[in-house]
C-alpha cells in the first residue's frame, strides 16, 4: 500500500515538471520569436519576421495553459492541459524547422526583415528544439494521467485514423494550389510541418486516447486551422490565399470532433462509468494506509 501511494506521489510530482518544462519551452519559443526586434513587432509585424502574428499567440496561450493546470487541481485539467499543448508545441516545432531553412530566401526577396541570417536561423533551430520537448511532455503528461493509451471503440478509431490521414496527405497539395510553385517537393514539405503533420498524427492519436483529452486535441487542431484560415502564412511561403483549404480542414476538424463528443464509446454505461470514476478517484485520493 506504501509503494502505491509513492508511485501516486512520484507520478504527480513528474507531471509538475513536465509542467514546468512544457510552460518554459513556450517561453522560449516566445522569446526567440520576438528577440531581433519586440517593438518593430509591435508596430509593423509583416514586415519584421517570417513568422505569422498566431504563432506567438500559440507559444503565449501553450504556456498559460501549462502553468494554470498545476495551479487549478481539477480532475481532467492535466489531460486537457496537456492535449492542448501538445497541438500547440508541435505545430510551432514544425514552425521552427521550416524558418530554418526558409529564412534564407525569404531573406533574398529583400523584405528587410530585423535581424541577421545567421542569428535568425539559430532562432528558428531553438524554436523547433522547444517547441519538440514540449510535445514530448504532452505526450507524457498524457501518459500519466491515464488519458494515454485509453483505446476507444474500433468505429472510433476508424474514423480518427482516416480523419488523420486525409488530413496527412490531401491538406499540403490543397494549400499549396494556387501557387506557380507550392506543388514542388519543398513547398509540400514544408506545408506538411506545418499544417499536415502536427494536426494529422494528433487526430489519428485521439483513437487512443480517453475521450476528454481527445476531445481537447481536436479543439486545439480546429483552432490551429481558424487561425490559419484567419491569416497570415509563413512570409514568402505561402503567396495565395488557400482559403478553401483550410476551411475544409477546420470543417473535418470540427466535425470529427461533434462525432467524438457523440460516439457510442463516449457514452459509457452506468456500470463502466461507475468503475472508471471509483478508478479516478483511487488514483487522486489519498492512499490512508500510507498515512498511518
């Protein structure tokens, strides 16, 4: 009973870390965002940086999210925290990766953006680093408590994987439409970082994971793509406007998430609904025999 109530204490214990490392390589991604220039930023953002204005509001609302969690103590606020997150990081690493190699012929098109090259792609290099640990913590945090692996119903999963794969292959082809050269393997590649890969492999995990944090992970998909739907893309990137790609996307993104929050695998009966909460509970409260 002792070593029950150690591994309960242990487990909570890594997931205040994971917190806390998740909440400060969202700061970091901030700070490397806004480092060659905050006050140009602020005044004429387009023309300081590659990056679109939303990525620092995802490095900003990641680690608010990562530090409240902790803070409020309620059940499914990690599972949520972390879902989120997760998303969140691992879009910004797919950021971080593309500026790295885009800086240097965004750099060519003579936009004076603030900044030399060569500090700017270690910036970028930083970015996908944070933004990847990050996403692993998600991943843990998940893991510990208890969201990961929560295999839901074969249709469920079916409907995830398929959800995840359409996204995978048909969203960078989509976005880069329209474009003389967004079909070619660079463009392609880079759309998929960003876009495709982050959103895709987070969906198709939701057929593992408990009903809430998947739930979560699909809000936080279908936000990344309002807010890509809003605009900008990355600077120099992206010259049309893929309008429909992305409001495709958001509409798979928020439908897949109406059929989650009704599937039959959400709507447990009294009796597993009764032995996942008596499990719940076992697992947050006190152990008393430990105490004694």
């Amino acid at each position: 009973m002792v070593t029950g109530g150690g591994v309960v204490v242990q487990r909570s214990r890594l997931d205040g870390w994971c917190a806390a490392v998740s909440a400060g390589c969202f700061g970091l991604v901030a700070a490397c965002i806004l480092v060659p220039a905050p006050g140009r930023m602020v005044r004429h953002w387009s023309s300081a940086t590659i990056y679109p204005w939303w990525s620092l509001v995802l490095a900003v609302v990641g680690m608010v999210v990562a530090l409240a969690a902790p803070v409020l103590r309620r059940r499914g606020a990690a599972a949520v925290a972390a879902a989120t997150t997760g998303v969140f990081a691992a879009e910004l690493a797919g950021i971080g990766l593309v500026a790295r190699k885009h800086w240097h012929p965004a750099f060519g098109y003579g936009c004076g953006y603030s900044g030399a090259l060569g500090r700017l792609q270690w910036l970028a290099l930083l970015i996908f680093a944070a933004g990847a640990v990050a996403a692993v913590a998600g991943l843990v945090r998940l893991w510990i408590a208890g969201d990961l692996p929560r295999p839901a119903a074969r249709p469920t999963r079916r409907t995830a994987v398929a959800v995840g794969a359409m996204l995978l292959v048909l969203l960078p082809p989509a976005v880069g439409m329209g474009n003389s050269d967004g079909l070619d393997a660079t463009s392609l590649s880079a759309f998929a970082l960003i876009y495709s890969l982050p959103w895709g492999l987070s969906v198709a995990l939701t057929g593992w994971l408990s009903p809430l944090a998947a739930r979560a992970v699909l809000t936080a998909c279908a936000v990344c793509a309002l807010m890509a739907l809003v605009g900008p893309q990355m600077d120099a990137l992206v010259f049309s406007r893929p309008y429909p790609a992305f409001a495709l996307a958001a509409a798979a993104l928020l439908l897949t998430l109406l059929h989650r929050m009704r599937s039959a695998s959400d709507q447990r009966g009294p009796g597993n609904q009764r032995a996942a909460t008596d499990q719940d509970h076992s697992e947050s409260r006190p152990n008393p025999d430990a105490a004694r």
